[in-house]
C-alpha cells in the first residue's frame, strides 16, 4: 500500500486526530458498563449508560451541523473534543449512576460536533479526485487506535475501573492539540471543496444546494443508506452478536471474540486504502456495489456459520466489504454537498448512529427468539440493499491518477 505523497496535511492531520481517539475510546469502552454496575445497577441499566451516548450523538447531529456551518470546522472540532474530553474526565469521578449516565450523554453531544467537523475538514482539504482515499486515511486512523486500544484498556481496567475515563480524557486532549497546531486555516471552512489536488482532473465545483435538493440526489440516498447499513451492521449486530455466536452458538472460548475483532480491524485496515483509490479512478459505483456485495455475502456465512473455522472466514469476508463500505459514503456526501454543508453531514452521521441504536436492540431481540440466522440476515439484507441503490449511480470515467 502506497500512501501519495500529495495527499493533504489536513488528511494526514485528521488520520492522527482520529487515531487518538479511536485510541481512547478503545481503552474506556470495556470500563464503561463495569464502572455503572459498581453503583448498584443492574446489567440493563448499565447498557442504557453505554446506549446514551450514540443515543445524544443522534438526538444532537442535526444542532451539531448548524454549530459547524457557524463557527467553522477547525473551531467545531476543538470545541467537539473538549467537551468529550471534559466529561470523561469528570465521568472518572463521578460519585452516582445519575451523573456518570449525564456525562456520558454530553460526551455524546461533544462527539456528534466532533464528528460533522472532522468529515467537514477532510472533505474540505481534498479535491474529488482525491476524496476516497483522504477518507480511507482518516478512517485508518480510526481503525489503527481500535486495534490498540482494547489491548492497552485490558491492562489499565487492572488497575482501577476509574483510569480509563482519565486516560480517554488525555487522548482527546492530545487530539485537540494535533489538532490546533498542525491543521491550516482552510481547516476552518466547512464546506467540502472540488478544487484540483495532484494530478486529479479539474471538477466544477459543487453547486449551492439547499438540504432538500441534497437530499434528493441518488449519491446522497446511496451515502445515507450505506452509512445506515455500516451502523447496523458493524456497529450494531457485529459487535452485539458476533461475540454471543462465537461463546455461546458455537461454544468456543471468550478469547476467540478478540481473535475475530483482531482480524476484522486487520482486514478492513489493509484494504481501506486501495479501496479509497478505486473510488477515486473507477468512480463511487463499482467499489460501493462490490463492497456490498463482499459485505453482504460475510453476514449470511455467519447467518449459517456451523463452526468457528466458517465464522472467521465469514468476518474476515464481511470484513473485506466493510473496507469499501467505510470510504465510499463519505466520498460521496463530499461530491454533492454545497456550501454551509454542515446539515449535510449531519444527517449522514446520524444516519449510522441511528444503525448504532437499534441494531443491538433488534439483533438481541431476534437472538433471544433463537435465530442468529436472522440477525445476521438482517444485517445482510440492509447491506445488499445499499449496493441496489449504488447500481443506480452515474458511472463516470475514471480520473488520470495512478
């Protein structure tokens, strides 16, 4: 994998921005439902405080995307992390379940900023020829701190159930400090730019569209529905039944739930960025309906997955076609979206968040039904829907870059 050495500072600069968090969230997220049952709660209330802050992501994208068109992206993203920064530090010490659900849920609200931001500047600091793989970089970062992460949060959780919320604390910090003294001034524009980068074909650039005109574009249904699929499917049914189909379906031991992220992360950050390429030279169709497609065939593997052997196959395929999958709506949010984008992305945002919420609910519910077949195969079914709606983009010929 070759990186352009043209490739935005501003990307390179969110790709370490995002590799903190990622970094941080990875070491706090296994303390979180250990630290609210030491007040007493029970499982389902501790689950609600993991649920809030998806929950207040959703609830605030769309507050989060005016703020940002306002006060510019550089100063969104800042102000994003601090206030997540801030509330997990205070979450370490909170003294009762009411305030570490509060402070959970304004890291939630900070995070929804941080995160319409962050899209807003990597969009911006890359042209459309280069749009995928600037977002396949940033997601990497991502991906990279969530390999680590677990990993360093395993050791810390040792120590105190308290640590990790200060730990998380310093990693948005360091975040916010890449952030202010490596990211330029066009940084602070929220608007995604059609400028040329490299040696990308010259693009007219995006017109002045209002949301609804946005919103009725086959590029933006294809992101929207994608980025749907991604929080139900990854982040909702993956994590929330993956774990029980490996422990208790196919009775294998807890350790190989981490095996199975492992190559997951693996996966998906090997082929991220020729990903990215592709959408970049072959247009957003053929990447995004592959991806699908790859994507689509995992989850019905592990839909009837009979052995441990199938089901690492299964997500090591699934995986494949997550990498696609997390680059190609982003690049497409970015060819569409107008001036004072910031709407734009926030709804593409809340898009997965919404995926993020209800796709534990409704896969769990199915499980205690008895049928893993059809949590996954629910999980197929938005997927491969996605890839139906990238069939009806426009193909375009592929750019000059190599």
């Amino acid at each position: 994998m070759r990186i352009k050495n043209d490739v935005p500072r501003d990307v390179l600069t969110m790709a370490g921005v995002a590799l903190c968090v990622s970094l941080g969230f990875g070491i706090v997220a296994p303390a979180i439902p250990l630290f609210a049952t030491q007040f007493g709660v029970s499982a389902t209330a501790a689950g609600v405080v993991v649920s809030s802050f998806a929950l207040m992501r959703l609830i605030f994208g769309l507050v989060a995307g005016r703020l940002a068109d306002r006060l510019g992206g550089r100063t969104s993203l800042i102000i994003g992390l601090a206030v997540v920064a801030v509330s997990s530090l205070l979450a370490g010490v909170a003294q009762d379940y009411p305030q570490l659900l509060i402070l959970r849920g304004i890291g939630g609200m900070g995070s929804a900023l941080f995160g319409v931001a962050s899209m807003a500047i990597v969009l911006n600091a890359a042209g459309k020829q280069l749009r995928g793989q600037a977002m396949s970089i940033y997601r990497m970062g991502f991906l990279v701190g969530g390999i680590i992460g677990p990993a360093a949060g395993g050791a810390v959780l040792g120590i105190s159930l308290r640590a990790p919320f200060f730990l998380y604390g310093g990693t948005l910090a360091l975040a916010g400090v890449v952030g202010l003294v490596f990211l330029g001034r066009d940084a602070e524009k929220a608007t995604p730019s059609d400028s040329d980068e490299g040696d990308a074909v010259p693009e007219t650039p995006a017109p002045d569209r209002t949301f609804g005109e946005v919103l009725r574009t086959r590029e933006y249904q294809a992101a929207l529905t994608t980025n749907f699929a991604v929080g139900l499917a990854v982040f909702g049914i993956r994590s929330t039944v993956l774990p029980l189909l490996i422990v208790e379906h196919l009775h294998a031991s807890p350790g190989w739930v981490g095996v199975a992220f492992l190559v997951s992360a693996l996966v998906q950050t090997a082929l991220m960025f020729p990903a990215g390429k592709w959408s970049d030279t072959a247009g957003r169709r053929p990447p995004l309906v592959v991806g699908s497609a790859i994507a689509g065939a995992g989850l019905l593997m592990l839909a009837f997955a009979g052995s441990l052997a199938m089901a690492l196959i299964a997500i090591g395929l699934f995986s494949a076609g997550s990498a696609f999958l997390g680059t190609v709506p982003g690049a497409l949010v970015g060819d569409v979206a107008g001036k004072r984008s910031g709407t734009v992305l926030a709804v593409f945002n809340m898009a997965s968040d919404f995926g993020a919420v209800i796709g534990p609910v409704v896969a769990g519910w199915l499980v205690d039904q008895g049928s893993y077949t059809a949590a996954f195969g629910l999980g197929a079914g938005v997927v491969l829907l996605s890839g139906v709606l990238g069939m009806r983009l426009r193909p375009r010929e592929a750019s000059t870059i190599r």
